[in-house]
C-alpha cells in the first residue's frame, strides 16, 4: 500500500470516528400494540417501526442539528364488519423518547434518543393522558379516503354504536372474565361496549411491518390523479380535528 492510499485510508477513518463522535446516529425498532375490550371478547393490532435520530452538523442558524426519520406503517385493528381502527404514525419519531428516556433528560432529543436502545426488550405503557398517544382515525367506508374520521379511542360507542343487548353481552364478558375490575367502573368508559384496556410501546428486534395497511386501505397505491379525482381535485383525506379541518398525507399511514 502506497503512502497516499495509506493517507487517505486514515483521514477517512478519522473523518468517520469524528462524525460518529460529535454527530451520532441511533435507530431501533418500536412496536406499538393496542387492546380493546369489546362485547365478544378482546381484539388488538400492533406494528412494528424502525425509528433513527442522527445529529448533522449546523450549517445555518435557522436549520436543526437534529433529524428524525421513521419507516412502517400505521397500526391496524380490525373490529370486524369493515370496522377497522388506524394507529397513525405522524407522532411515531418522539413516542419512545418520550416513553423510555429518564425524565431527568431534559435537553436534546439526540441525547434522549441514545438512552432508548437501553431498554430493549422492555415494553411501556402510553397513557391516557400523554401527548405522544397516537392520533386515531376510522373509515365510515374503508374503500372512500373521504369517509375518514377522527375517533376517540376512549369512546369508541360514539363512533360504532352500542345497543343495550351489546353493553349487557359487554358486561357479561367482563365479569366472566373479570377485567371490570382493572381499573374501576370509574375508569372513563368502564362500562361501555368498547373499552381501550392498553397502548404499549416495545423497543424490539422483531421485523418490521410491511403490507397490513396497504391490504386494508387499497386506495393508497392509487395514482396521484385518482386520488386527487376522489377529492374534487384535492386530497380527499380530511377530517375536523378540533374544529380545524385536517388533511391527512398518505405518509400518516405508512412510510417506505
């Protein structure tokens, strides 16, 4: 090996050690599991996520050091009868930041992105009342993007209905398997037909996700054009979220 080739093999590796130093990257993957109580029984879905935080050299003021990149698609839970529920994973980036990073690690999300490989294996919680809980979406017709809607996942009887002879087939399995007392008849929908009984986030080393969205929604591999012929000439994906109408992008409900 001649001096020059020996010379740049060096300053690459140094170049590398450095922007490993003082520009890490660190990815994982997350899996995201919903539970719900229903009348005949429990019904979940899961997903599974890679996730990277990198660090980039800040070239200007106004543009991060910071980035975030997420592959997978949304969770999906079928409740039978064309009923589907999406987990959305617009939010997905910052859930184990959130989830596993100690609460003493306040600064930059970079740092608390290298505490989370640490808990590998280890599955959390996401509670009722954290921000980072998913955003939510059902389809009145799971073939028209345009039926979308936002749902609760905490009152899901306002969006699938639930008459008296369901909330009694409800009750009865509950006390048959007494879940009722998880968490109370004070619990917000304890008594309902449909109950959230867990969201859970894992960092796993299960294979990621693929093709369970797109074989529910077949109207993300439409053409652009179609799409847009299903809007009025505009995405037909929007939905009142607070009263503001929001416009979902297909990347809400998966990412390649």
């Amino acid at each position: 090996m001649n001096k020059t080739l020996r010379t740049i093999l060096v300053l690459l590796a140094l170049g590398y050690g450095l922007k490993r130093c003082y520009f890490p990257s660190y990815s994982w993957y997350q899996k995201l599991t919903l539970v719900w109580e229903t009348p005949t029984g429990l019904v979940s879905g899961s997903s599974v996520l890679w996730v990277q935080w990198r660090g980039s050299p800040k070239f200007l003021p106004d543009v991060s050091t910071v980035s975030a990149r997420v592959i997978g698609e949304a969770a999906v839970v079928d409740f039978g009868k064309g009923r589907y529920i999406f987990a959305l994973i617009s939010n997905a980036s910052t859930m184990a930041l959130a989830a596993f990073a100690s609460p003493s690690s306040t600064g930059k999300r970079i740092t608390r992105a290298s505490e989370v490989n640490d808990h590998h294996g280890e599955t959390k919680e996401i509670s009722r009342t954290n921000v980072y809980l998913p955003l939510m979406v059902t389809f009145t017709d799971i073939n028209d993007p345009a039926s979308v809607k936002k749902i609760d996942p905490y009152y899901l009887d306002s969006t699938f209905g639930c008459t008296p002879a369901e909330k009694q087939q409800a009750e009865k399995w509950r006390e048959k398997n007494g879940t009722i007392s998880n968490q109370g008849a004070t619990f917000p929908n304890a008594k309902n037909c449909y109950k959230l009984k867990s969201v859970t986030l894992e960092i796993t080393d299960e294979p990621m996700t693929k093709g369970v969205v797109e074989g529910v929604l077949g109207w993300l591999g439409w053409p652009r054009d179609k799409l847009l012929k299903a809007g009025g000439g505009r995405n037909p994906v929007r939905m009142l979220t607070n009263g503001k109408l929001r416009t979902l992008a297909r990347t809400a409900f998966r990412k390649k």
